[in-house]
C-alpha cells in the first residue's frame, strides 16, 4: 500500500513538505521555509512540524529535492538535525545545499548528486526519475516515481516553456517517455490554476530592461530575487549592450552567482568586476546587482535605498530597477518603503507597479497545467503548492476538461491518501502546526507569546515594583515604571497618581499574601489605567521581599 501525505505546503505556497511510505519505509520530497506574517512579531521563518516525521525516523530513507528555492530547501537544515539521512539533489542545489549547511553549521550530511536529464535513483522502495522543468531557478525538476503501487507523477512547480533563457525549458520528451506506465496520480503545482493561457515567456524582459537601460546617464542598480540566475544573466547582457561592467552587491547574490557560474548556469561574459575596481570607472559604465529585491530590513538594496550600506550609496539621477515578483505575502510593505525612499534621494525607479514587463512567473497558468494533465494522464490529481483558492481553481479547471470531481484530491496539512489496489482513500488527517523559529529558538514561540509581542508592541509595558518585609508587610509605596507607554515625563503625574492609589487598595499594615498582591495590583492598574487614559498595557507586578 503507497500512502502519500501533504505533511505542509498544500494550503500554503510556502513550507513544501511531502511523505510517501511503502513496505514500512518512507520518504520526503522537499522540505521548505514560510515567511512569517505581520502577526508574527519577531518571527524569522516558519518551518513545517516535523513530528510524525521524527516519530517514524526508523523508516525515514531519504530527501528528495526538487529545486533550490527556500520554501523548498529551507527547512532542510532544520530536519538533519532530528534525522540523519542521504540527500538528492540537482548540481545547482546541491551547491545551495552546502552552502546553507555551512551557514547552520550543518556537517555531517550526505548529498548525492543526480543529472536532471537522465539519472534514476533509488531511496528505499521507491525509484525516482527526475526530469527538467521550467522555473525561475536552474535545475528545478519534476519527478516521477516507482512505488510498490505503480506510477505516479510529482511536479512541485512547473511552467511549460521551452525557451527559457538557460535554453534548457521543460522536458516534454522525457515526461512523456515516462508517463507511458500507467499514471497512479499526479501531485501537482496549482498556483497558477485561475490564469488563463499560458505563461509568459521571460525572454522578453532583456529587451524591456535594455530599453530602460539605455535611458540612464548615471549608475543603474537592479534587483531580482538571488536565485533567479537567468534574470541576472540578462542582467549582465544588458550591462554588456550598454557599455557597462557589473557589480554583485550582497551575500547572498554574490554567492549564488559564483556557484551558477561555477557550473556553467550563469556566463559572466568578462563583465563582472569587484567594488574596488569600479572606483576606477565613470558612473555610466557600472551596473550594480543588488541582493534584496523585496526591500526586506537590513538586506543591500534597504541599506542602499536608507544611505546606510558603507560602500554603496545612490545619488540624484542613478537608476534602479526591480525585476522581482511583486506578490509574495507579507513584502509589498517593505517594497513600497524602499521605492519611495529611493525615489526620495532623486533615483529613476523602475517598479511592479509601473507594469513595464519587467517580471514574469516562474508558475505555469492553466495551459501550462492542462498540458501536464495531458502528458502524464493520471488517474488521480493533487494540487500542491497553492492556497485553497488555487486548490479550487486547480479542481475547476480539471472538470472543465471532462476529469470526473472524485478524481481529484484536495488535500490540507496533514491530509493523506492511501492507495490500495489503484483506489485512492482519504486517511485520517495527521495533526501538525507551524513551528517559528526566532534567533536560534525552534518552536518555543506559540500563540501566547506571539499575543504578549502584539500587546507589548501596541501598548506597551507597565512594571509595579512592591517591596514587602520578612513578616509579608509592604514597605514604602509601590514604584511604576513603564516602556512604551507613555514618556515618562509627561506621564509621571498619572503614574505617581496610581501609585498613591495602589497602596489604599492593596492596603499596609499585616502579612499579605503575594498570589494577592499581585492580581490585586493588576486588577485595579489595569482598570484604573484604562479609565484615564483608555490604553491597556501589559502589567507586570514584581513583588520584592527586601
Ligand atoms: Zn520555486
């Protein structure tokens, strides 16, 4: 029997992480971050629960990778540490891979590296054969599998084009040779599932960006998300066309372009030199690439965009240009900040919104998905990879081409099928949760300290300090303090005011009980601050024996 559960990454487009067991042995395909939400104060990432993972580990066999972006590898890291097991990977991920492990000190792992074109694997009982799909990251691939039940299909996300600008697009051939077998299901990407057509071919951006380019009297910056390795590459053409050397500026695309041109993904065509040298040059022969394409905090175009990067700074009549998704959760805000802090300092700005074709997705629309259902002619189908709205449309879609409804499987976070003699059943549904993960803390940030964060940040804190004696007697009057509350100066009266008042309530004299103390103060802070001033702080009462 092959059960195949959606542990994370159906109902989200983010955190992929999918298990397939057969004969007692299991196995992962992808392993990826979130992004926390506005809601979650502080948060770095969101990892998947990988409980039922750990609590299976016996039978764990291996990770699967389909492609180098975060919400597909990010989490890797994470998981080694509960369970040690080989890795396969594509050239290019793998080279992501290591470098990630030496940024989480990750050393003992085991990567074996497959060719997307040709190679076939085993991990455990299943046989996996890899084939080439189009992304906006080299080396992404979809898989199919040999399972103990037959055939199936697994494409995490795809588009169809044929023409990418690696020249390496979507390998009908191959898809086809092995969709030959009987096709048990197909799990497949549905963020694309309510556009019409196709989706656009990314070539014509170069054009677009040259265009732009060749209006700049000044330096041009451009930013693109550090894995879109064929936009930077049609970042360097555009640099070359119009007289100009290129910069990397930023960690994280300075590395990622050395490990695509170590490869041979990324040509730098004799145009790539180091800060240092482009001292030596004229303002109109320099195009920077800039690492940040979401405005995030701290990252190089923010610093650039804020005056605060120590070496690189824009100024009156310089250019910049966003060649990015303008849609991922949670970034429009940062992204709007940067744009006008740029177009403050007086930089031309090139942006989504100005709609200037200077982005395409790297998600198939509704042909890019039928022509899948097509060459694979499965018997079941999964969306993954897209919220519910694009399950929906993903389901919708299949209909409208004559796949009856019970043949596609909408499956939430821990959803299961179970796949017995070719009949698909749904399994009971496997409880998990978001971890976050802040600083070095894993998972030891849930609801309630999330709910302090957002009153700590609206509201502010409120500490009483009451001194009591041996015998459990106050001594003196309760002292208030508070942060982010209100300025202690031009609060002092109230706070003082409150003081004096506490005391009546908690009275002096005799042993008091400090449980009582403290709901005591709490209670009458709270209500008599809210009355006042109509602010609920948090309140924190410290009873000191002195
Ligand atoms: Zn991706």
């Amino acid at each position: 029997m092959l059960k195949f559960i959606a542990l994370s990454g159906t109902t989200s487009v983010t955190e992929n992480l999918y298990v397939y067991e057969a004969d007692n042995q299991m196995m992962i395909v992808d392993c990826g971050v979130g992004f926390p939400d506005l809601e979650m104060h502080g948060v770095d990432l969101v990892i998947p629960d990988f409980s039922y993972i750990i609590k299976n580990k016996e039978k764990l066999k291996g990770i699967v990778v389909s492609q180098g972006h975060e919400d597909h590898i990010g989490a890797i890291p994470f998981l080694l540490k509960e369970v040690n097991v080989p890795i396969w990977a594509a050239p290019l991920v793998t080279e992501f891979l290591k470098d990630k492990f030496e940024d989480y000190g990750v050393r003992d792992f085991t990567i074996n590296t497959f060719n997307v074109d040709n190679d076939e694997f085993k991990v455990g009982p299943f046989t996996v054969y890899p084939f080439r799909v189009t992304h906006s990251v080299p080396d992404t691939c979809g898989f199919a599998i040999d399972t103990p039940d037959g055939r199936i299909f697994h494409v995490p996300e795809h588009k169809m084009d044929q023409n990418p600008v690696d020249g390496k697009g979507f390998d009908t051939e191959r898809a086809k040779k092995l969709s030959e077998k009987e096709v048990l299901f197909l799990a497949s990407d549905c963020l694309g599932s309510n556009k019409p057509g196709y989706s656009p071919n990314e070539r014509s951006i170069e054009d677009k960006m040259l265009e732009i380019a060749k209006t700049a009297k000044n330096r041009i910056f451009a930013t693109a998300i550090s894995s879109n390795i064929g936009r930077f590459q049609q970042m360097i053409r555009v640099a070359k066309n119009t007289n100009r050397k290129v910069i990397f500026v930023g960690r994280s695309v300075q590395k990622k372009a050395e490990m695509a041109n170590k490869l041979g993904y990324l040509d730098y065509e004799d145009c790539v030199i180091g800060l240092g040298e482009a001292k030596k040059l004229s303002k109109s022969n320099l195009f920077y690439i800039v690492a940040g394409c979401y405005g995030q905090a701290g990252s190089s175009v923010y610093r650039i965009a804020t005056d605060a990067h120590e070496k690189v700074w824009v100024e009156e009549g310089d250019m910049m240009i966003f060649s990015a998704d303008p849609a991922p959760p949670y970034t429009k805000e940062s992204e709007d900040f940067v744009v006008d802090e740029l177009i403050d300092r007086g930089v031309d700005v090139h942006y989504y919104d100005l709609n200037e074709g200077l982005y395409v997705s790297g998600h198939g629309c509704q042909n890019d998905i039928l022509e899948l259902f097509k060459i694979t002619n499965p018997k079941y189908f999964i969306p993954i990879g897209g919220t519910i709205r694009f399950m929906n449309a993903y389901k919708k879609l299949a209909v409208a081409n004559g796949i009856e409804e019970n043949r596609v499987m909408l499956l939430k976070p821990g959803d299961n099928i179970s796949l017995n003699n070719g009949q698909a059943t749904k399994g009971q549904r496997i409880a998990t949760k978001e971890i976050l993960v802040h600083g070095l803390g894993v998972g030891d940030i849930g609801k309630v300290v999330l709910g302090d964060r957002a009153v700590l940040g609206n509201e502010g804190v409120v500490v009483v300090v009451i001194k009591v004696d041996s015998g459990g007697r106050m001594v003196g009057n309760p002292q208030i303090k508070s942060r982010g509350f209100v300025f202690e100066k031009l609060g002092s009266g109230l706070l003082r005011d409150a003081e004096k008042r506490l005391v009546r309530q908690i009275g002096k004299p005799g042993k008091l009980n400090q449980k009582t103390i403290e709901q005591t103060s709490l209670d009458y802070l709270e209500n008599f601050l809210f009355q006042k001033i109509g602010r609920r702080p948090m309140i924190l009462p410290v009873i000191v024996e002195v």
